[in-house]
C-alpha cells in the first residue's frame, strides 16, 4: 500500500464527514477541504506520503520513511 499517493477524494471525505458528524453537505465540503488542505500540507512536508480510507472505513495516514524511522527509533 505504500504506493498510494491519494486515494480519498475530497468527495470521499466529505461524504465520509456527512456521515460520521451528521452534516450537511455544506459543512461537509468545507470540512473535506480543510482536511484535504491538511493532508496535502503534512505530504508537502515529508511527514506523510499519502492517504486512503481502510476496509472499515477509517481515514490512514502513509507515513514517509523518513518518519517511519524516527518512529521506530523513538520505540527503543
């Protein structure tokens, strides 16, 4: 899965908040587009290398290597 780049769509986000928060479609864009902004922020940055939605529904994060690593070396 470390090849994904994107693939939860401002549409998917937006209709994954409409759902999880009960909003409107309204609120659910703007919401989807801070959250887009976010992502692409945290990728632009090297923290992360992309996004999707799991078998359950649930938005994960790709972290970069460069992040896995401190992770891994904060654990020991």
């Amino acid at each position: 899965m470390a090849s994904v780049s994107q693939s939860a769509s401002l549409a998917n986000i937006a209709a994954y908040l409409k759902h999880t928060h009960a909003c409107d479609e309204q609120t659910a864009l703007k919401e989807a587009r801070e959250v887009m902004h976010n992502l692409v922020s945290m990728r632009q940055k090297g923290f992360i290398t992309g996004w999707y939605f799991d078998e359950q529904g649930h938005l994960e994060l790709l972290p970069s290597d460069a992040i896995l690593k401190r992770i891994l070396l904060d654990d020991d």
